[in-house]
C-alpha cells in the first residue's frame, strides 16, 4: 500500500511554480489531501480559509486552462449537471441482497453461526469460526466502479442485476474519493457501500427547509427522515440537489474486481486497504469468534444505537475468511455466509378507526387497519397491515381497540397486537369478504395456505395490468410494443377494461398516447392481428391462472386437444378437480385453481370475447401427434426431464429450455425423485441443493451441450393408448 498523497509544499500560493500544468496538480493534490482528513477522518489540517484560498487558486488556474481540466479535479465535485433521465447500469457483479435473520433476540446471532457451521462440517470440538461484524446503516446502498485508480461511474443497486447511473450525483460526495490514494490501484474496482445522512445534518437540512418555506418558497419541504433525504438526493437529475445537501458514505464491500495482485484473505482486510485507499469505513467494526463474540457485538451497538451520529436498523455478519465465503456460496441470491440481525423496531399506540380489505396485482387480500394518524420510525403512519385473516385473528385486531403499531423492517406498519383490556364495547372480529371487493369474484383461500385470493384474474380491476402483462409476454402471446408503460396509459385512461380489449384498440387512439406515434400504434395493432394464431398451449398460459405455468399449459392442452373440452359450455360443465388430477404433475392445488378459475363467469366473458368477438385462433392439438410409432427414430433426450438452475454462461434460460425441448426433453420448474438432470450455472440455489441431496445428475453448460449432441434412437413398439377421459 502506498501513503494517501504525496507531500506537497506547504503554500502553494505564495511561491508559485513557473510551471502553471504542475502548480494546478499540486493544488489538487493539496485540495485532496485536506479534504480526505476534514470528511474521512474528521481531523481538519487547515482552517476553511485557507482550503477556500486554495480551491478558488484551482479555480482560476482551471478556467484559464479548460484543457487541463481533469475528470478527479476537486472542483468537479460541484453540482450543475441536469440530465434528462438515468441510464440503466447492468451490475458485472449482481448487488444481492443478504438474508435477515427472523429471531430478533441476540439468540439471532446463534442461529446463524450454528447455520454456519452446519454448512462447513464442523464438529464442537473444531474452534469457533471467525466472523466481521459491523453496522446496518439505513441508507441507499451504492456501486462505486474505478478504472485504474479513477472514478468512472456509480449506481444504485437497482433491482441487483441493473441500476441507475448515479455518477453525477455521488460525485458531489466528498467522502468518496475521485482518485484512489495509491500508486499501485486494480485495473477495475467495484466499491459498495451505503449513502446516508447524519442525524445532525438532517437536522440542519431541515431548518434550512423550514426558513426556505418561511421566506415563500411554497415549492419547498421538509424531509420525514434522514434516509428519504439522502436516497431522494441521489435520486435527483439535477446534481445541485444533491450538492445542497449533506450526504455521507461509508464502505463495506465490493463487486467486480480485476487485475488486483495479493488480493486480501479476509473481508477485514479488504476493508483495511479500502480505507488506505482513501475510503470512509465504519470505526465500529468489530473481527469476532464464535455465536457468544457475535451477541456481544448486538448487545453493544443496540446500547450504542441511540447515541450514534447516523441511524442503523441492525448489525451484519460476515464470515471474514474469503475462502470460507466462497465455499459457502449462495442459496436463492442470498450469501450463506453473511445475515443481517436486526433490532427491535419503534413502536406506538393508536387507535384502529376501520379495516379495510386491498386486492393486489397478483389477487391476493390483504386487511389493512385505517389508523388514528401516528408517529412511528419518522414517519406518519395512517395504514398497517393485518397480513390476512387468520393473522388478524390471532391478533384479535377489531375496529375501536387500540394497538401497537411497529414500522416492521422501518419500512411496512404493522399492527403487533391489541390491547383487548381497553377495548370498549364487544365490536364483531375481522372477517375475510367472500367476494372480491373489486370485481365481486368469488375469494378463496387453498388449502394450506394462509392468503385468501381473487379468482377474477382477467376481469378484475386491481389485476388488470398484471393480467395484461403477462398475456402480452414472448411466451404468451407474444405482443411486440405492449410494454409496461403503454399498459399503465390504457388501463389509467380507461381504453381498456380486459385483454379482449386490445384487439378493438384503433391506431388513431394508440397514436395520441405518450411516447407514441402512428407507426409505433399500427406496429402494435399489427403485432396484436399476429398474435391471434396461436397455440391452445399458449393461449392457456396467456391466461394467467394460478400455478398454471408453461408446462402445465402443454400438458392441459394435450390432454384436451380443444378448449371447449378443458372449460365446457357452462362453469358447471367445466373439468372437475377430479378429471384435471388425471393429468400427469397436476396435483390437488393446481387442479382446484384450474377448476375454479373456469367457473368464473367473468372469466368465461372474456375468453368468449377473446375467441367469438376478437376471432382468435389456435391450432387444436389431436393427442396423436407426440406419440411415436415403432421404427420411428427418437429425439435423444425423450422422456427425460430436466430442472435449470443459475445462469449459464452462455444459454440464456429460455435457449436452453428451446433446445432440450426439440430434443424431446421436458423442462420442468421443480427438482424432484422424478427429474433426470439438473443443469446448474453461476449462483444456482436451493434447487441444487436439492439435486445434490437427492443424488441427481448435475450438469454445467458443456454437459448438457454433450448430451444435446447425442445420436437419435428408434422408437420401442407402440402400446395402445389408454382411454382419454378427457376428450369429447
């Protein structure tokens, strides 16, 4: 590691260079080096006249020279840029989240280590496993990329495989460095940490509203909290925003990393050259041994929490050893080897004033108390959610009791419990409506679950977008320009009601909608004129039924052969729980959704407009043409079905599938005793898990290429078919 800066003379200004191109780096190099110690180590080395003195010098020297402006200057730090909109950033390394630990008592750090130590085979007698402690802190967690020691761009972790481009913003953060503070920097670096605010900047902020506000700037507001103030900032297109407030930064990870020579064995120790490279890192990070070093560190930052400078809504663990890290590796997107352990959240009394019942995207209800207005977490809070029914039940929520109300995670209200002995009155208990609030569709809740649903998916209002949407995807029906965008206008101006809708759509009114014009309107009436010659097996899936997915459309429609046959004439006519379970991986759940959504005369309605009104078409399948006759040669994986887990390094999933399928493969969506391969990538989950536990053939990419490659084989005698009950 090298020193941060190299000295520099201690005035610049009053014995100037005669070269004006090395006066302008000294300054530079002058202006950094106060900087890291007034924002990184909180140890100023001059007064604010003199950095003032300075940095106007660079200034001037800078605008007589434009051309020796230089990208890491500290003048650029300064907001100014206004951008039309974000680019999309997509991660070389995906930012993923890490799991919460759901015991929130220090017991929670024991459940982890002993997590831990269950995945790496160790015995009691093995040594506690050491582990990097640290603190949660309630911001906006960030990418920083370099490229041979210099700033090139930073992003929000967005959905973690693509963020937004942030750079102009972050650049206005003077914690972070625009050059690393060494000679010897990786050719690329990935830096993650979190943006936030101090309590007492927030404060100040905030005054600074209120005079605003007081002085007639009605446009003006102030902030409920210091992580809304902070991820708002870096939000902004104008960088003067996020200039005028006061951000912070710190550390704590990192992402794609290259040509980085004795690369550090321990998470401590990538932290430690960060902060030699001139990154703000926490103080109160802590190496520990074992489950008892791990409660202590809770107990100690939960006493600390309220004294801090800035809000933290937990600590996290880390097993330091990187080695370890990589051979506990991932499960679902989230690290083995890391949990987040979080701290009881703030609560409040109030008063339930109504319980009202939401219908989401997907169909599911949800109670939600309609509260007496409370502070809670920094904010109002007007709404909590009961969950569902028998949540609200075990509560005994009712309308009158008063409630604890907590910001569970410091980002959803929920009501934890009632204080029945202040309940006034016997008021009834909360009783989940038979028909939907929305749509008045029948509400039905599967057995073993605890969620009640809407079964009016294509006829409901609160579904309708998601309903159009996935009717609409590649695999559907495939309606090239129907995006997400051009949804919300339809549904929002009330063109459309049902999927049976788009069709009727004209080019002029399509025209006139935002970011449209007349040949992306005629497009998209000539994609939806397309999309009427289908298939039964695709039209199935456009449905959107509940667990119906693309497999189990296939097989639905080879079963049936026509839709007249799989719904009937009337909801009493349609295939019975009892006839679906005939199918081959149709269970009780599936075939009680399937039947149910049949049934659904609003349903029916928009199938029967889809398919008399709007005339479309699919090619009926005769339940003949996949059998093969004797002699016939074989596709090589018939019969065989396979499981994708992870990311290929060359397939993108849906190729993979499209080969094994023309091989004669089924691609099914679960492992099970039944499945004959899995074909696991990068950052494979809980599928191989499940592979590796049932014994299953596993496959990498280049195996699976090998079995795609393989010769056909002729077809066995035939055997008669078994009657089809399903055919009419």
């Amino acid at each position: 590691m090298t020193t941060p800066h190299p000295p520099v003379q201690a005035s610049l200004l009053d014995d100037t260079p005669p070269d004006t191109a090395a006066t302008i780096e000294q300054l530079r190099e002058q202006l950094r080096r106060w900087e890291h110690a007034y924002y990184v180590l909180d140890a100023p080395e001059v007064p604010d006249a003199e950095f003032d003195r300075a940095y106007r010098a660079l200034q001037e020297l800078e605008a007589q020279h434009p051309e020796w402006v230089t990208a890491d200057s500290p003048t650029q730090r300064v907001g100014g840029t206004v951008l039309a909109g974000f680019a999309t950033v997509a991660h070389r390394v995906p930012m993923l989240s890490i799991r919460t630990e759901t015991d929130i008592s220090p017991e929670g750090a024991r459940a982890f280590d002993t997590r831990v130590r269950k995945e790496l085979g160790l015995e009691p007698d093995d040594g506690p496993v050491e582990y990097l402690a640290e603190l949660k802190f309630d911001g906006l967690a960030i990418n920083l990329r370099y490229e041979n020691g210099l700033l090139v761009q930073a992003s929000t972790r967005g959905d973690g495989q693509t963020g937004e481009d942030v750079s102009h913003n972050i650049r206005t953060i003077r914690q972070i460095p625009m050059r690393l503070h060494t000679a010897q920097a990786p050719a690329v670096l990935d830096v993650r940490g979190e943006v936030y605010m101090r309590r007492d900047d927030f404060e100040a902020l905030n005054e600074r509203q209120r005079q605003r506000i007081a002085d007639g700037l009605r446009h003006e507001k102030t902030f409920v909290n210091p992580r809304n103030a902070a991820a708002g900032a870096v939000r902004q297109l104008n960088s003067n925003i996020a200039a005028d407030r006061p951000l912070s930064f710190f550390a704590y990870g990192w992402g794609d990393i290259q040509g980085w020579d004795g690369l550090p064995e321990t998470q401590s120790a990538m932290l430690d050259a960060f902060a030699q490279w001139g990154f703000p890192i926490n103080g109160e990070r802590r190496v520990v041994r074992g489950a008892e070093e791990l409660i202590a560190f809770h107990a100690r930052i939960g006493a600390l929490r309220d004294q801090l400078p800035f809000d933290i809504d937990g600590v996290v663990y880390k097993v330091n050893a990187l080695a370890l890290q990589r051979d506990l590796g991932f499960v679902s997107r989230e690290p083995r080897w890391a949990v987040a352990h979080k701290y009881p959240a703030q609560e409040q009394l109030t008063i339930v004033q109504a319980i009202d019942v939401q219908v989401g995207r997907t169909g599911k209800l949800t109670p939600v108390a309609k509260l007496q207005p409370v502070f809670v977490g920094g904010v109002t809070v007007t709404n909590a959610t009961l969950h569902n029914e028998l949540e609200a039940r075990r509560k005994d929520v009712r309308v009158g009791d008063t409630v604890v109300v907590r910001r569970a995670g410091d980002v959803i209200p929920e009501v934890v419990s009632s204080l029945t002995e202040r309940r006034v009155g016997d008021p009834p208990p909360f009783t989940m409506p038979t028909h939907c609030p929305i749509c008045a569709s029948d509400v039905v809740r599967e057995e073993g679950e605890a969620d009640h649903r809407c079964t009016g998916g294509l006829y409901c209002a609160a579904q309708r977008k998601q309903a159009i949407l996935h009717f609409a995807q590649r695999r559907a029906m495939d309606i090239k320009g129907l995006g997400d965008r051009l949804v919300e206008q339809l549904v929002d101006g009330q063109y459309i009601q049902t999927v049976a809708d788009l069709y009727s759509l004209p080019v002029e009114t399509l025209a006139g909608l935002e970011r449209m014009g007349q040949k992306s309107a005629q497009n998209l009436v000539d994609a939806l004129q397309a999309s009427k010659q289908t298939t039964l097996a695709r039209f199935l899936y456009a449905l959107g039924i509940r667990h119906v997915g693309e497999a189990t459309a296939k097989a639905l429609a080879e079963h049936f052969n026509n839709l007249g046959a799989l719904m009937g004439d009337t909801p009493q006519a349609a295939a019975t729980a009892e006839r679906l379970l005939a199918i081959a991986d149709i269970g009780p759940i599936v075939a009680e959704s399937i039947h149910t959504f049949f049934q659904q005369p609003h349903n029916r309605e928009v199938i029967a407009a889809l398919k008399n009104d709007q005339k479309l078409q699919w090619k009926e399948h005769t339940g003949q043409a996949s059998q093969p006759q004797e002699g016939d040669a074989l596709p090589p994986l018939h019969g065989k079905t396979f499981v994708l887990t992870g990311t290929l390094p060359s397939l993108s999933r849906d190729e993979a599938k499209t080969l094994l399928e023309a091989q004669g493969a089924k691609v099914s969506g679960s492992v099970s005793k039944k499945t004959d391969y899995v074909v696991a990538g990068n950052e494979a989950g809980s599928k191989l898990d499940k592979a590796q536990a049932l014994g299953l053939t596993i496959l990498d990419e280049e195996g699976l290429r090998q079995l795609l490659a393989a010769p056909a084989s002729p077809a066995p005698p035939a055997t008669p078919a078994a009657p089809d009950d399903g055919q009419e």
